[in-house]
C-alpha cells in the first residue's frame, strides 16, 4: 500500500489508526442501532475495495473506514440480548425473584476464597432448582460462606468441584439515585450473574470433582499456601497489602490501610494491574536470558508464568489486558522486529475491544490506555531527549551539542552524563576530543547520587504527566485529586517492592525452617512501616488528596476538549529536535506551546475549581429523599442555594468483623456515605455543603455524615443531643474537630431562616447535660415552611415524642418523612391525623431486616388521603415548592 502524503505516519504506526478506527466505530455504535449485517457488510465490502485499489493512495481511507465497520459489527454483536437460560436474564426478567430460596448446582471456577469472617465461591452455575422444579441454566454466581475456612476444608472443596448449595441469589439494585452506580452494571463488569450469601456450609453438597487443568490447579494451590503464609507470619496490616498487591485478594486488606492509599493516589499499586505484570514479566524475562539467549524459549516460559499469574489472581478482565499487551510487545521482541509502542497499543487494542467492545467504556480500560499513551506519546519522547542531551558525545549524527537553553543542558548533564564512560569511549576513538560538562553538582557528589536523581527525576516526570493526563477520569470515576501522588508514588513503589520480595522469600524459606524465614518476614514488616510513613503524613495534614464532583451532560464536553492542549503538546514533544542547528524564531514556538499550556491550564483549573458544576439557586425549596437502604438521608437545597444535608444514612451491618485472635478488623468496604450519599452530591456538582444535621446517633442516621464531612467542606454541624460516650456520635465528632468544622446544637423552639424559608425545630428539648442519650424519641423534628407549604422532617420519633409535638401545637404539614422508617412503633392515629399530609415518604430499603414499613402504618396513612412512597421501590424522591405549587419527581417510576 502506498504512503498517503495526507496521512503520512498511516505507515509508520499502521496498528495505531486501525485501533483507533476500530474503536471509532464501537463509539458510533451508541449512536446508531443497525441490523447486523449493515457493518458487516460495508466492512467486508470496503476491504475488498481496499486490496483491489490497493496501489491507489485513498485505498488508506478505505481500510481505515473498513476497520471503523467492523468495529460498530463487534458492538453490534454484543449488544444483543443475553441468551434466554442465563442467570442474570432469569432474574432480570422475574422468572425468578431477588431472595427467592434456590438450589444452584455447578462447578467451581477456582477455589473457595477466603476472607477475615468467612469464604467466597465463585461458580460456573449449570442447574437452577426453585419450587420442586429444575433448569438448566448458564452464567456464574458468587456466594459468601460466614465462616467457612474450616468447613470447606472438610468438604474439601477445590478448584473444580461439583456442589450443590441452596441459598437465595440476589440480582437487585442496591440504591437507586442519580450518580450511584448500578449494582447490575458492576455485576456485569465482573462477568457475574448474581450473588448470594450460605447461611451454613452445611447447605453445601459436594457431589463430584471434575476433571481440571492440573498446572492451573497446582497454580491455586500455591497462591491459596502464600495466603496461610503471610497471615501466619505477619501482621494483618502487612499480610492484607501483601495479598492484595501481590495476589489480588483485598478481602484481607482493612479500610485504614486502603484509605491512605486511595487519599495518596496509590491504591493502583494494591490491585493487581498492568503495573505489577509488566514488572513481574520483566523480572522473569531477565531472569530467563541468563539460561537460554533462545527467544523463543524465552517468551515460551515468560509468557506461561505470567498467564498462570493471571490465572491464578482471578484473571479479572483488567489483568487479562495487561498480559495480552505484554505478549504482544514480547511477541514483537522474538521476532527481530522493532518494537514501536503505538503499533502494540493499536494491536492489543484491537484484540481487546473485538474481546469485549464495551470494554472501551470501562473505566479500567480507559484508565490503562490514556495512562500507557501519557507514557508513550509525551513520557517516553521527553526521558529519551533528555538523556540523549545529557549524554552527547561527538558522533557522526551529531557533531555539534544540543541546541538547547543552558539550564536545560546543565539539568540533563547531571542526572545523565557519565565520565567514566565517556573516558573509556574516547581512548577507542582514532581521533581525540576534550569535552566540557557543567552539571549542577560536582562529579565526586553527582557520582554517588547521580542514579538516585536519576529515578527521581523519571518518576516524578513520568508520573505528573501520568497524572495531569488522567485528571479527567480521575475526577469523573473517582472524584479525587491526589495532590501527593507524584511523591508517594516513588516512596510507595520502593518501600512495598522490598516489602514484595522479602515476604515471598520468607513465605518460601517457612516451607523448611521457621527460624530462617524469620529475617525476612521482619524485614518486610519494617518495610510495610516505613512506607506508610509519609503517607500517613500527607493524610494526617490533609495534603494528600481532595474530592471533587463532575460536570453532567453538556459539562462533560470539558473533558475531551481537554485532550486538545495534550495533544498539541505530544505533538511538539515528538518533533522536538535537541540537535536541530537551524535556526528558528523562539517566537514561533512560543506562538505554538504557550497558547497550548495555557489552554491546558484553564481546564485544569475548570475542572479543579469547577465553576459551573453546582446547580444555580432558582428561588425554589428542594428536598430529596435518597435512597440508603435501611436509614435517612436527605438534602434540603433552599431558593438561595443554601444546602442543608438531613442525616446520611449509614450500613446495617456496621460492625467490625473478629480476628481469630479476637482483634476486631474493619474490611476495606465503601461505607453508604462514600458509596451512596456523596456519589448523589457530587452529580449534584457540589463539593461543599453548607449545614449537616444528624437527627440522632443511630448508625443507620449519623454514620453516613463521616464520610460526608471527609468529602465535602461543611460549614457547620448541628446535633440535638451530643452523646460523647455513643460511639457513632464520637466517631463523628472527632472527623469534625479534625477538619475544623464548627459544632452547634439545636432544640425545641429555636427558628432558622434561610432564603427566605423558616425553620422551626419542635424536638427535642434542650439539655446541658453531656451524657443526654440521643436515641430515637429525642431525634431532631424540624417543620420547614415556605409561604403556603410546610414539610415535617422526623427521625426516628416514636409514640412518646408523637404525642408531645400533637401536643405542642400545629404540626400540619403538605410532607412529611414518616418516623422511623414506618414502624410500628410511631405513625400513631392522632399523629397522622394532626399531620394530614398530601404526601408521605417512607425511607426504606426494598427489604428491610425488621419488616418496615408495616402494612398496617402504611394503610393509615392512605387512609388519610396520603400518597405513600418508600424510597426503596421510587429511589430518590424530589419534591419542590415556590411557596404555592408542589411538585414531584420519582427516580424510578
């Protein structure tokens, strides 16, 4: 095929345009729905036309419009409906319901996995039996078994093995609000069908082993052995990052931990990811070219070890990828070819996307790619030209220095520049010549720090482009800003790869002596120590990250306009040319590269200030319901865009779970107030918020607002009563005393006003004593009016604190939020009538521990003439007032 001049680098990173065509087509596929054959056959067709015009320059345009085809076939082919016998389309369709009691016959795809209170199993289910009555069935479930380390052991439950278990599988949402992600959606991504939880191994039948894959079931059974091995030799703090990182298991890993790696920036290094297979690829790679100098052998035991690594770690789509771009780039190095990393970035994202086509809106994908094409297209041209003009010599290509600034050239030459080399160079020259370097430090200093200065100038260079570059997905997936990553990303990757080695060498020294293993465990301990210092530090100091919301609809437009700047400035880093002697106006240049960093600044400044996130104040009164599962949480937004947050929810199985030694340990889980609560603000486009009130110290109402107070700049916090010695409350209040977010306390006859709305507190009466209880009868009640509406807000109050506000005074209201989740024990008959709302909202999850709401609350309130909702079948409910109408809005109709 001949060069097309209008497209002169098609033939130099051919791979790269077709990748990129190819996912322009799965990109068009959201767009338009075609039948099948439609890109099939214009993808066939064209490249036909392609090879019989090949010696025609447009025979280009015709491949690359080919491969764009093809690609919208792949998603095409996807798209379709899953197959009728699969779990998830059973499930989804309500042939059988979410906690409907089955019996799941199938066979294990691994083994069980354990964790700190039980173990997992992931099963390739075949046989669904309900009722009396059996299907066949396809897809894979996961099943938790509460302590069921021993008892697997005694049903000798391996990779492979035939069980039949009865529990209930789960297929439903969680939550339903705007910005939280799907449960079925995350599902999906794992390629699991449904989960599920035993309530005993002994609903566990063994009934066969299956033949399996022995190298693979020998691969198990070491990683399940270097588990027993880092958990009986070293801390669980050690032992969680050391499974995590090294065999991707982060059920070991507890929530302290994993938050200074999230708030630094580094958590990628505790998930297995292209990271870790590029090193250990590398390290075997090495390792082999001392035995054999045969590439083939090389890449053959390369490859097999890390695709048992893979394997063996889950071989979770993300690690899946990061092999296949090792053996491609392998691949390449076998066959004499040169490597060139856009032509493997395009093959292996053909491979991957022709895999999965969806793939290409995973956010781990995307995460990979840009960080990999950061690297490729400005990290790797940049560390090549520097150290090219630190370690000039006179040579034929160039015989005169880089022209270059000065500061520049004496920067390069002292992280690069190497006397001793250059010395042993010149004597083997027919000619001699004397060169001079000035690099900044002197040689007997720069000598000895030299490789030091050397990994610390590519690795902040490496990662700050890495970073600035990913900025967007960091925000939009993440909502998070690492300030300190740059920095703890070099302290992290040294201190955890000697942590790496010194715990696996120890792990498999234990196997003959205990005594000899010993120095090693103790050296990866004080490794695991030393480098949680500094991140400890950033934390400590809130200097490690922040939290920001996202731009919605038409605002996302900010973030692929910011790949512009980028772009332009990979460009200039390709054409730079250090030894270029001819001369050209500085001017021009700077007409090129300043209008581009300067652009590259106001995104970043527009997306890290955010100016137009937030919804603009419209003189109307807000209220939201969220949906928390079993608790409250509720945003009231006034006509001035003051926001107050009622309360945030909080999980129903807050408690820590027990070592085996008795020490409690809080897994590494997205608590409701990270995971539901702040997902909703930060759609909102908020990263502040005005005023937080916790009702009362119940979990399932205050535990939600600690995470809510990390994420967000409060202003201030107010409580009814402040228990010290309530733990949920003390929690709390020390996460405001460290953030330095005003206290304040509210009782009954105290009004606010905001944005021209009144606030009356009616509950609960004031008290200066300390060790007041905070529980439901003395939740905080506030009566919210504006002009002719009035919204009752209650906690949790039940008959008692009823009858004191039916008491007190008016409390008619056109909403209220029903007491206590709909309980029996609140919604009294001269409540409700006192009351007589238009509308009632129940905050609930779907299914509810304690059975709320009751049938018969419920009823008396539509007996009232109420139209009931419970937040776990609308999701979140919105209603707004000008002080006259009433409107409403449902998440789910």
């Amino acid at each position: 095929m001949p060069i097309d001049r209008k497209l002169p680098n098609f033939n130099r990173y051919p791979m790269f345009w077709l990748g990129l065509s190819f996912a322009g087509g799965i990109l068009i596929s959201r767009a338009i729905n075609l039948e099948l054959w439609a890109p099939v056959t214009a993808s066939i067709g064209l490249g036909l036309i392609a090879f019989i015009f090949r010696k025609r320059e447009y025979a280009v345009y015709l491949v690359l419009v080919a491969f764009g085809a093809a690609g919208l076939a792949s998603a095409t082919i996807q798209s379709r409906p899953a197959a009728a016998d699969r779990i998830k389309t059973i499930y989804d369709n309500d042939i059988v319901r979410s906690g409907d009691p089955v019996e799941v016959e199938g066979v294990l795809v691994g083994r069980p996995e354990a964790s700190i209170d039980g173990s997992f199993l992931t099963m390739r289910a075949e046989i669904l039996g309900l009722r009396g009555s059996e299907m066949a069935v396809t897809g894979n479930v996961r099943l938790f078994v509460p302590y069921a380390r021993n008892d697997s052991a005694q049903l000798d439950l391996n990779y492979g093995s035939r069980i039949r278990v009865s529990c209930k599988l789960d297929r439903d949402e969680a939550f339903l609000n705007p910005g939280v992600i799907p449960k079925k959606e995350i599902l999906d991504r794992q390629q699991i069908d449904a989960t599920g939880a035993v309530k005993s191994s002994k609903l566990i039948e063994k009934l066969a082993d299956e033949s399996v894959f022995l190298p693979l079931a020998w691969v198990y059974d070491q990683r399940a052995r270097l588990i027993d091995a880092f958990r009986a030799n070293l801390s669980p703090r050690a032992a969680g990052v050391m499974i995590a990182s090294l065999l991707g298991d982060k059920y070991f890993l507890d929530k302290e931990t994993a938050d200074l790696f999230r708030d630094g920036g580094t958590f990628h290094i505790l998930v297995i990811s292209g990271l870790h297979i590029t090193i250990i690829g590398g390290l075997l790679l090495l390792l082999i070219r001392k035995i054999t100098r045969d590439r083939r052998i090389q890449m053959l035991i390369t490859v097999s070890a890390l695709w048992a690594y893979t394997l063996a770690v889950g071989a979770n789509v993300p690690v899946v990828r990061a092999t296949l771009m090792f053996t491609v780039v392998l691949a390449s190095y076998v066959i004499y070819r040169q490597v060139s990393l856009l032509n493997s970035l395009g093959i292996c994202s053909i491979v991957l996307l022709v895999w999965r086509p969806s793939d290409l809106f995973e956010p781990s994908f995307q995460l990979t790619f840009i960080s990999v094409a950061a690297i490729i297209v400005l990290a790797y041209p940049l560390v090549d030209a520097f150290n090219r003009i630190g370690t000039w010599t006179p040579n034929a290509a160039t015989p005169f220095p880089p022209n270059v600034p000065l500061w520049l050239r004496r920067l390069c030459e002292t992280i690069y520049w190497n006397g001793d080399a250059w010395e042993i160079e010149s004597r083997r020259n027919v000619w001699s010549a004397r060169i001079f370097k000035s690099p900044y430090f002197a040689d007997r200093l720069l000598r000895g720090l030299q490789r030091t200065a050397r990994y610390l100038f590519e690795g902040v260079l490496v990662s700050l482009i890495v970073q600035v570059s990913m900025l967007p997905l960091s925000v939009v997936y993440f909502h998070r800003v690492s300030v300190s990553s740059v920095i703890l990303n070099l302290w992290v990757g040294v201190f955890i790869a000697v942590e790496s080695v010194a715990a696996v060498v120890g792990a498999l020294i234990a196997r003959v002596s205990d005594l000899l293993a010993a120095p090693f465990f103790s050296l990866a301990e004080f490794a695991d120590r030393l480098m949680l210092i500094l991140p400890r530090m950033f934390a400590d100091n809130g200097l490690a990250s922040f939290r920001l919301p996202a731009y919605v609809g038409a605002g996302r437009a900010v973030y692929f306009l910011y790949a512009l700047p980028l772009l332009i400035l990979a460009i200039a880093a390709a054409k730079w040319k250090p030894f270029d002697l001819k001369l050209r106006s500085p001017w021009l240049k700077l007409a090129v590269l300043a209008p581009a960093m300067l652009t590259l600044a106001a995104f970043i400044s527009i997306i890290v200030v955010h100016p137009f996130s937030s919804p603009r104040p419209d003189g109307r009164l807000h209220f939201d319901f969220l949906d928390v599962g079993q608790g409250d949480s509720a945003l009231v937004t006034f006509p001035d865009g003051t926001t107050l947050l009622v309360d945030g929810g909080g999980r129903t199985n807050y408690k820590a779970a027990n070592m085996a030694d008795g020490e409690p340990f809080l897994p590494d889980s997205r608590g409701i107030g990270e995971a539901v609560v702040s997902e909703f603000l930060w759609y909102r486009g908020y990263s502040r918020i005005d005023h937080i009130l916790a009702t009362h110290a119940d979990a399932d109402h205050i535990q939600g607002l600690n995470d809510v107070a990390k994420n967000f700049s409060i202003g201030t916090a107010a409580f009814g009563r402040m228990p010290l010695a309530d733990p949920e409350y003390a929690e709390l209040a020390a996460v405001l005393n460290r953030r330095g977010i005003p206290i304040e306390s509210v009782a009954r006859g105290d009004h606010l006003t905001f944005g021209g709305v009144s606030i009356e507190v009616l509950n609960p009466n004031a008290t200066g004593d300390p060790t007041a209880v905070s529980d439901n009868d003395h939740s905080v009640v506030l009566r919210i009016s504006m002009g002719e509406r009035a919204f009752l807000l209650t906690g949790d109050i039940e008959r008692s604190a009823e009858s004191e506000l039916v008491a007190g005074g008016p409390i008619a209201a056109d909403l209220i939020k029903v007491p206590h989740h709909g309980s029996r024990t609140s919604s009294t008959p001269d409540f409700v009538s006192a009351v007589s709302p238009q509308i009632a909202v129940i905050s609930v999850g779907r299914t509810s521990p304690f059975g709320h709401p009751h049938k018969d609350v419920v009823d008396r309130w539509r007996a009232a003439g109420t139209e009931v909702m419970t937040t776990g079948e609308r999701g979140t409910i919105s209603v707004s007032t000008d002080g006259h109408d009433l409107e409403l809005r449902r998440f789910q109709q």
